[in-house]
C-alpha cells in the first residue's frame, strides 16, 4: 500500500477569537524572501512572560506552546493498491482547507500541556488539527484513520508538517526563545504565528502575529505569471527553450 499527496487551490482561513493578554512575543522577521537560491531557513521567535503574572503567581508552573500555520489548501491523499499484478489509485481522501504548512513547538510534551479540548480547539500539536475531507470521499469509513495517519506522516517526511516537544527555552525567569526550520519547499502566502500560555493545564493568554513568505524578483515575475497569465506563461516558457537550444548549438557548433 502506498500514499501520495496532491495540492490544490488554497482555501479561505478561519478566524481566531481573542484570549485576554498576559505575554508578548515577536518574530526575528515578519517576512521571508524566495529566491532562486533559498534553500531553506528558520525564524526565531521570542518574548517574555508577564512580570506581574510571575509575581502573583509564583508557585504555579507555566507552560508554552507556539504553532506556526501556512495558508489553507485542498490536499488529497491517494492509496495505492495491486489491482491484476499492477500499482493502481485505488481510494483517495481530499482534505479540505487544511494548513499547507504547520509546525508545533512547546515546552514539553503536548498531551501533557492541557486537556484534550483544549488542544483541540486551538489546533495545537499534530494529532490535534482540525482535518476536515471532502464530501465526495470514496474510502470507507474504517480506513479513514489510516488516512489521515498517512497524510499526517507524508507531510512530515516533505518537512511541512513537525511538533518538537522541549523546543522552546526560557532564558531568563520569564523570557523564552525558540526557533522554527522553513524547508526549501515552503508555500508561498501569509502565514498565522501563535503563541499560548499555559498555567496548570489552563489557557491563560493567546497571542498572534503575521509572517509573510514570498517570492521576489524574476522567481516573483514568473509565479504571478503561471497563476494570472498561464497562456503567456507557457508561451514564454517555449521560447525561453527555443531560444536556449539554438544559443547551445552555436557555441558548441564544430566548424
């Protein structure tokens, strides 16, 4: 049996509701540049528990939890099976508007952070994302774990897709770093940074910031270029290869 993943169009996000304040955090670059040498980086994100929260609450212990989630995609997931001796699609799950990138830092485990509720309604960890399919699905309800697993696991293995328990250092009694690895692969498009607070097992605080990642310069030209003008886009795409092919044979002409 094997999976495979297909992309499609990207899908409307969802909005947040607000959670009452008690940290702040900031990002080393609200923006990553594309260019045709981007082979992969990492942002860092950083920020300080309340002073008076401290304070008022000495004894309590406190835990973090930061997600870094990419613009929604429609992504199927195809299962092969043998069919007369050949490797065929057989069943295929489409799931609809989820995170095209997704990464999970924490101070610790995930389950061990709060309720399961909780982690579910914040979509915090891997296990805990909102992955809704398709109406149309043709796979029967009791492969749909395996699915799901599978996509889980593909999105992985691609570097879109991570949780890294104890990725997240306190510096100092209330300030904490970590940092996130961007693969080479990344989609492009606006990206939500969320971070929470933790005191004993409960919610405290939620914040979010905005992370942009885009292409610049001619990788920039071409992408607007393949998604508005696919015609042109093609069109120059045969001549950038005609024209290529002829400079190569005059250099390399024997006279």
């Amino acid at each position: 049996m094997v999976m495979a993943l297909v992309a499609q169009q990207p899908a409307a996000a969802q909005q947040d509701q607000a959670v009452p304040q008690e940290l702040v955090t900031s990002l080393s670059s609200d923006i990553v540049s594309i260019q045709s040498n981007f082979t992969g980086t990492e942002i860092v994100i950083f920020g300080q528990i309340s002073d008076d929260l401290k304070a008022s609450h000495p004894d309590a212990k406190y835990d973090l939890a930061i997600t870094v989630e990419g613009p929604g995609q429609d992504i199927t997931t195809r299962r092969k099976d043998r069919f007369l001796g050949v490797w065929i699609n057989r069943h295929y799950e489409t799931f609809q508007n989820v995170p095209s990138f997704y990464a999970a830092a924490t101070t610790r485990s995930v389950s061990e952070l709060a309720h399961r509720d909780v982690l579910d309604d914040n979509a915090i960890g891997l296990y805990h994302l909102n992955l809704p399919i398709s109406g149309h699905s043709n796979v029967p309800v009791n492969d749909r774990d395996d699915f799901r697993k599978a996509f889980l696991e593909l999105r992985q293995q691609e570097g879109l897709y991570s949780e890294r328990p104890g990725a997240i250092q306190f510096l100092t009694r209330t300030m904490f770093r970590t940092t996130v690895p961007l693969p080479a692969n990344i989609p492009v498009g606006a990206y939500k940074v969320r971070s929470y607070l933790f005191e004993d097992g409960s919610l405290l605080s939620r914040q979010e910031a905005q992370l942009y990642v885009g292409k610049v310069g001619f990788e920039q030209v071409t992408f607007n270029l393949s998604r508005n003008y696919p015609f042109f886009y093609g069109l120059l795409a045969v001549i950038l290869a005609v024209c290529t092919g002829w400079l190569a044979g005059v250099i390399f002409r024997r006279d």
